[in-house]
C-alpha cells in the first residue's frame, strides 16, 4: 500500500459518501445516471469475484464490502425507494449503457492477462469502469442546473483514479515485476474522459459560477 | 507454475 493508493481509495470512499450524502439528504437523485450507478455495481461484482476466495487484507476486504454494498444500494434506492425513485430523470438518462457493457466484454475476451473466469471478469470489469461515468457526464450536459453535491461527487469519482495512475507509476518504479498494462490504458481512458469535466469544475469553482457543461 | 496474478487493488 503506498500513498498514492490510499489516497486514491479514500478519494473513491469519498465520491460514494458525497453521493450517498446527497440522496439521503435531499431524498433525490436527479441529476444521477441510474445507468452510471448499474455499470458501477456490475464493475464492483465483477472485479471482487476472489472477496470470499482470497483474503488480502482487512482493508481490502471491507473496502470490498462497502462498494459492493453501497453500489448495489443506491442502484435499489433510484429504482424502488418510494420517494427517490420519483426523481430519477428517467427520460434525459438514455444513454445505451449496454452497447458499453458489450464493448467490454468484447475486449475482455481479446484482451486480458490470463484465460480463466476469473482474470476475464476482471479485465471487463477494468474496461467497464473506465467508460461507466459515461452516462452519468452525458447526464450532466442535458440536465441544466448541476447541484453541487453532484459536482462533487463526479469530481471525486475522477480524482480516485487520476491517484490510482500515480500509485501504478510508484509501483512500476519500486516493484520488480509490477507491469499492469490493462489497468494503465483503461486508467488513462477513464481519466481523459474527466478531462473537460475537470475544466468546466475548475472555471465553476473559479468564477464561482453553478457548474454548467456545454452541450 | 505460473503465478497467480493476485489483485491486490480495488
């Protein structure tokens, strides 16, 4: 574990919290992607596949549990909690999540480290993350006013894995054999697709503007 | 054999 890392990881906690802040808060979930949060359970499902095989660390396992849990939650939340479900924007979240799913899946059977179940979840699930958020930015542009705890946690969700990007740079310079190629071009994708995000933040943090992205 | 490429991350 190095700094990097864990910064990524709280960084990550964080974005659920802000986001589970907010629904909880506010009883709604407008202005959140319904389909952003389905891609993120199925990442979450199938990338901690080894969660009841392999024990790593206490951490590593209740980081596990808590994004699976709170993944699965919020999914539940904007599709049957009698209040939040209410505010979904059902009609401007119409992004055709699956044609990402499959797009995954196609690359995780082509591309992957080895042949088995469990490492072609696993490289499907670090495609999918990489293009889940899409929605959820496709979202933002459509819905005019972006609340701040939205913001945020869209924010956040891009930091973590600008963080993870230094943490496998750390670790390809103090471990051996550490070379993750999938992880490092899916991470780049993942956070190049934050990148006019960031900057519209940024101008709306600057100008002390309500963040508002182009169409 | 080949070593398990265990997935220490989240």
């Amino acid at each position: 574990m190095n700094v990097f890392r864990f910064a990524g990881d709280m960084t990550h906690l964080f974005s659920v919290l802000v986001l589970l802040l907010k629904i909880y808060a506010t009883k709604s979930c407008s202005g959140i992607s319904l389909k952003t949060q389905e891609l993120y359970a199925l990442v979450f499902l199938t990338r901690y596949l080894d969660l009841l095989t392999d024990f790593i660390s206490l951490y590593n396992t209740v980081m596990k549990l808590v994004f699976i849990s709170s993944s699965l939650a919020i999914v539940w939340c904007m599709r049957a909690h009698p209040v939040v479900r209410r505010t979904y924007d059902k009609d401007q979240d119409t992004f055709r999540h699956y044609t990402l799913v499959a797009g995954s899946l196609v690359l995780a059977l082509l591309f992957h480290d080895r042949f088995t179940i469990r490492e072609v979840c696993w490289a499907f699930s670090i495609y999918l993350e990489a293009v889940a958020i899409l929605p959820q930015l496709v979202l933002l542009q459509r819905s005019r006013n972006v609340d701040n705890l939205t913001g945020q946690y869209v924010f956040f969700l891009g930091a973590y894995r600008a963080f993870y990007i230094l943490n496998w740079i750390y670790r390809y310079f103090t471990e051996q054999h550490f070379s993750r190629w999938i992880p490092w071009i899916a991470g780049l994708v993942q956070t190049g697709l934050y990148a006019d995000f960031f900057y519209y933040y940024y101008l709306s943090w600057k100008n002390n503007v309500k963040l508002q992205l182009p169409a | 054999e080949v070593e398990e490429t265990a997935h220490d991350e989240l």
